[in-house]
C-alpha cells in the first residue's frame, strides 16, 4: 500500500509551548489529508479535514485557531498545536487519500504513524 | 446519537472461537464502509471493505444492510493473533470523511 509518513513519533512539551507534527505522503499525491485525535480507550475523532492548497474544514468543537493546519503541498500537511496544555496530550493521527495508481474518493485511506503529544 | 455505533467490549474469547461485531450508522448518505483494525498505541490499519453483497477474506466475513444501516465483522477459528481494537468507520459522500466507530476490543485467549 501506499506509504504515510507521520513525525515526530512522540513528543514532550512544556505547556504552553507549540508543537508542530508533519504529515507526508511518501509515493502518491495526496490531494486531502485528515487529522484525527484519539484519547485513551477511545475511538479516532476526526478533528479537521485539508485540501492541498486551500484552508482546513474543521469539525464542531475543534477550535481552529489552537490547531493550526497547513497543506501546502500534495506531499506535506502539517498541524501545529498551539500554546499546548496539558489537556491536548492525545494521540494524533494523519490520514490521507488522493490521486496516482488510479486511486479515488472511496478508496483506501493510508494512515500516519500517529504522534503521541505529552504536554507536561 | 453517534454517528457510527459499535457492541461495546471487550470481547474475551478462546482460540478457535467464532466472534460477530456489530456496527450501525446514522447517516444514510454514507458511502462505502470498512472495518479496520488497530493495534496498541499503533495506526489503524485497513482488515476490509463491506459491500452489500457481503464479502469474505479467509476467516473473515463483512455484511452490510443498506435497509438497517448495519454492517457486521465475523471471525472465524479465532487466532491470538487477532487480538486487536476492530474499528468500524464509514465514508461519507461529502468531503470524503472517514468517521470511525468508538471500536470493539477483542481479546484472544489460549
């Protein structure tokens, strides 16, 4: 399958403080990338959706001046936690699908690794 | 209501067990429909698309009813290896948005 490249894998922070994951799609374009947040025992909650060139769609409820995302190009978006608390500590996730080998909207989505945020 | 409900767990069961999960969906725009499964402190990854003409992958079985909005997972000859949190998660037409169900952990035991 196609490959997602998520980083940093985990990371520490001072609240307070931003953190910026990237979110890169390593052999095809991907003309829209998803970020998803989950917390422990629970389920992927979709937090934004991005097209590559254009500003994120966000869901109810996610503040979008804390999450900041940027999809620049057709390989790279990128979410900034922003002014991070101790409440953002979650793990974050890329998800992206797009164009090249034929590939459409209900096709496969390729995941990230995912980023584990602690803000301590 | 959630928009994408799946049986609460865990599910513990012996090794060569047969186990269902059930998932439905509220919004009737949805597109294509997929379980997933996730591993600890891993991504989901993709196990198989549900067609409503039912498909099946070795041991694994998907159904979906259009009518109902319910879609099934069925293991068969259940191995250890299958211990893992199976994610339900539909596709809608707008935008594409992948909505995941809140997963029902499955725990293989010898």
């Amino acid at each position: 399958g196609a490959v997602v490249s998520q980083h940093p894998s985990w990371v520490i922070c001072k609240s307070g403080t931003s953190v910026k994951i990237e979110c890169r799609s390593l052999d095809f374009q991907a003309t829209t990338m998803f970020w998803y947040r989950q917390f422990p025992k629970q389920s992927l909650m979709l937090m934004a959706t991005s097209n590559e060139g254009s500003k994120a769609t966000y869901e109810q409820g996610v503040e979008k001046d804390k999450f900041l995302i940027n999809h620049a190009s057709l390989t790279l978006s990128t979410l900034t936690v922003t002014s991070a608390h101790p409440e953002d500590s979650s793990f974050y996730i890329c998800s992206a699908r797009g164009v090249g080998r034929g590939r459409g909207w209900n096709t496969e989505a390729f995941f990230g690794q995912g980023t584990r945020l602690t803000v301590v | 209501r959630k928009e994408v409900e799946q049986d609460p767990g865990p599910f513990n069961v012996p090794e060569g067990a047969t186990v269902a999960f059930n998932c439905t969906y509220s919004n009737s725009a949805s597109q294509s429909f997929f379980w997933y499964r996730q591993d600890c402190r891993k991504e989901p990854k993709l196990l198989m698309s549900v067609y409503s003409s039912g498909n099946e992958d070795g041991r694994f079985t998907a159904q979906l009813n259009r009518a109902s909005q319910y879609i099934s997972l069925l293991i068969r000859d259940s191995k250890l290896s299958d211990s893992a949190t199976y994610l339900c998660v539909v596709l809608y037409n707008q935008g594409g948005k992948l909505i995941f169900g809140q997963g029902t952990e499955l725990s293989v035991k010898p």
